[in-house]
C-alpha cells in the first residue's frame, strides 16, 4: 500500500490537484475505497529492474458503496447510485504518459463496471480556474481524452472536497466536475 500511497503523493502533487500529500492519510484512504464490495484497483507495473514498480493506477467501485459527498449530486436528483460505478483516481508517472495506460485504465474499470451490472460509469475532475497562478503553460487538460472515451461533464453536477494544497496552513474545499458515460 506504500508504493501506491507515494505514488497518488506524487501524481496529485502536479497540476491541477497540487495535493500536499500525507502517506498515513493516503493509506487510510486506499484501505477504505478497496474494501467496497466489487472495488477494483488496476495497476501499471514497470517491470524493468528489481522486480518492476508501481508507475500507474486506476480504482473504480459501486456509487452506492462511496461516501456521501460523492453520491449527493446524484441522489439530491433522485439517481440510483446503485446502478452507476464510481471511477476514483486514475494516476500516471508522466514519463509513462501517451502510451495506452490511460485507455487500459478505462477499459479494465468499465469492464469491470459492466460485470458488476452498472448502467453507467462517472469520475469527478477538479475545477480550476484558466488564470489560475500555479497553471503551467504547456498544461493539456485531458477533456478531449476523456470525450473520445464517450465521457461528458453533467452540467450542474459538481461536488466539493477538502484538501490541502502546497502553500496551503490547513485543507479547503475544492470543486470537482462529474463527467459520466452510459455503459448499456
């Protein structure tokens, strides 16, 4: 769970996330979402050297099973979270980057989804402004990646998490877009 936690550290650290990561709280969280019923993790080993390493990492799981700031947009609306899979993070070393993994991540996910008997798949992507300061300049957000995978963002359906960025004294809530795609 070590290498996976360091791994999330490290990813979310970047743009836009720029989570001020903790190991413990990382772990905590990894135990948590892979203990839902029908959770699957999915992970890209490099298996050059001593063995192979973790590069890459993908979770998905029931909505039903998520907790309630995931699900409220949905049930606010009346949704049956019970029918709609729920796809966590999807983290990459960039160096690993434009290579398929991205696309085996969501092959194996919604796979997985459908054995499961979803009707639909969704992920939230944080919200950032376009002028915001630590934006780098050659920064390509994947929408166009996510819309050839058949996903949209929902309009209005948008959820708030709390976490701590680099320069931040303690965590603050950030808003995050559920894109969604039908399965059937």
């Amino acid at each position: 769970m070590g290498d996976l936690a360091a791994l999330r550290i490290a990813v979310f650290a970047a743009w836009p996330y720029l989570y001020d990561g903790d190991a413990n709280y990382e772990a905590d969280y990894l135990r948590e979402f892979l203990s839902a019923r029908d959770a699957v993790l999915v992970a890209a080993i490099d298996g050059t050297g001593d063995g192979g390493r973790i590069v890459g990492a993908a979770t998905a799981s029931p909505m039903a099973e998520q907790k309630p700031e995931f699900r409220a947009p949905f049930e606010a609306r009346g949704i049956d979270t019970s029918r709609l899979f729920y796809f966590g993070e999807s983290v990459l070393l960039p160096h690993y980057r434009g290579r398929g993994v991205g696309h085996a991540f969501f092959d194996h996910r919604e796979a997985q989804a459908r054995r499961c008997g979803a009707d639909a798949a969704c992920f939230a992507a944080v919200v950032r402004p376009e002028d915001h300061p630590a934006r780098p300049g050659d920064y390509r957000p994947l929408d166009d990646f996510w819309r050839a995978r058949g996903y949209a963002p929902i309009p209005d359906f948008i959820t708030h998490l709390a976490w701590k960025e680099h320069g931040e004294a303690q965590e603050s809530p950030k808003p995050l877009q559920y894109w969604h795609k039908a399965l059937v």
